[in-house]
C-alpha cells in the first residue's frame, strides 16, 4: 500500500511543533520565576555583529537580545578589535527596544564596553564597577560590577572574554580568583564566553572551581549552526544560586552570530 505524503516533512513538522511546545513552557517557568523574585541572566557572544550569513546587522543582534529578555545580559566582541575601539550597537536603541542600560565604564570613549565586554541591566543600582584587563597574548578584559537590584538584593556579576590559549585562560582564571578572593563574599555569577572545551586538570574552569562551585552541566552554543562546544558559561559561587544553564536557540539566533546565546534563572541571592 502506497503511503501519501512525505514522511521526512511530518517528522520535521512534528518535531518543530514540540520545540515550540518546549520553548513556550520554558518561557513560562522562566515568567514564573522572575514573578517570584527570580533573574533571568544571559551571556552572549555577538562576533562583532556578523552573522554566519557574512552580513554585519547590530539589529540583527539586538532582536535576538529582545527574543531573551534577560534581566541582566554579557555581552563579548561589541566593539571592534583593533586600533581606537568603537561600539558596533546603538545603545539607545537598545535601551528602547529591550529595556536594558549599561553598566557605565571610564575610559572607554568611543567604546561600549571594555576589551569588548559590556554588561547590561534591566533595574536596579550600580554599586560598583571594576575593569580588569587580564594577563595573556590577546587583548582580553572582565567587567566586575555589583548590582543592587530593585528588591535590596545584591549580585555581583563578572562578565569576561578569556582567550584562545590555554596558558593566557590558566592565568585570566587565576588573576579572577585573585580579585574575587581580595572582596568580601557575596552571591556571584560569573558568566561569558570562557573558550575552554578543555576538562580535568588543564582546563581552566578547574582552577576556577575553587571558588565557583556552583558549575553546571555545559550547554553545547558554538557554531551556532550546529552547537557541538560548550564554550559560553554561566556559572555561581554558590551551588543554589542559580538553575542550569539554557541555550537560546532559534532561527534569528542560529543566524546572528557564530555563538548562540545562553541563559539561566538566579534565584536565592542574599539580600544586602
């Protein structure tokens, strides 16, 4: 008996309509969530706006920022790379259209960010901010910034690119350590793209273990196209603090940029 239709396009319908399913029940529990006090953070590297289509489109990325709709979002490579640094987003679009403001830095005239990271937020108060410039090859930077949010809670949030060699990300870890172990202790996330697909003893999230033991499972977001290396990480100093990492992957995402964005929900940090 001769069967109608193709079989490949009902398989692909079916299992698109239960990733939409997924992705709107994810949606709800991430609303429920932030209705219970919780933050929704994200962390994402634009590629300098270029997408996989070769096209440099800001607007690309900032509709994709809009699908998140993070209560805190990092970001890497929003500047250019090489000579004076220059901001690749219209910032006052993006506050707009998303809601979110950035951190405010010094010395960073025609930049956005520093060494191409920035970090937004949604409400809340800037207590403080630290650039670092971390040690290796590469021009490599983290942004540490403490956010007193709208509810009296207070996270500090280190946004931070680390570089492609091994040996610059074994010492960016370490000089992280360093600052975070010269502060008083607080709830803090530590999220960007970290570009380590190392584990065990070599891999620099080890060495960062000692103080974030709140690490978890990684989310495959690099290539975009077909994310195979989990080299963007939201991770807590604290194993409660937050839920596990998700990807945001759709259509526009997958075009974008080279990476995929992650997420994750904050839940318990300590009130100030």
């Amino acid at each position: 008996m001769k069967q109608s239709g193709n079989p490949n396009l009902r398989a692909n319908l079916v299992a698109s309509l239960r990733n939409r399913k997924q992705r709107d029940q994810l949606r709800e529990e991430e609303l429920s969530a932030r209705d219970e006090g919780g933050l929704l953070v994200a962390s994402y590297n634009v590629h300098k706006c270029v997408g996989v289509d070769g096209k440099f489109d800001p607007a690309r990325i900032a509709h994709v920022i809009r699908e998140i709709g993070p209560d805190v979002l990092a970001l890497q490579e929003a500047d250019t790379r090489f000579g004076e640094r220059r901001g690749l987003l219209d910032l006052n679009w993006m506050e707009r259209e998303t809601g979110l403001v950035p951190v405010p830095l010094s010395g960073v005239s025609k930049a956005h960010g520093w060494h191409g990271n920035v970090l937004f937020f949604r409400e809340g108060v800037v207590r403080d901010v630290h650039q670092v410039k971390l040690p290796g090859l590469e021009p490599r930077g983290a942004l540490m910034t403490e956010l007193e949010m709208k509810d009296g809670h207070v996270l500090r949030v280190i946004a931070a690119h680390l570089g492609l060699l091994n040996r610059s990300r074994q010492q960016q870890a370490r000089m992280i350590l360093d600052l975070l172990s010269a502060r008083d202790e607080q709830p803090t996330i530590l999220m960007g793209d970290l570009n380590e697909w190392r584990l065990g003893d070599r891999s620099s999230l080890n060495s960062l273990s000692a103080i974030f033991r709140g690490m978890p499972a990684a989310v495959p977001s690099f290539p975009s196209r077909l994310p195979v290396l989990a080299l963007d990480r939201i991770m807590s100093n604290r194993p409660d603090l937050i839920e596990r990492v998700r990807v945001h992957d759709t259509a526009l995402a997958r075009t974008a940029s080279d990476h995929l964005p992650i997420k994750a929900l904050v839940r318990h940090a300590a009130p100030a």
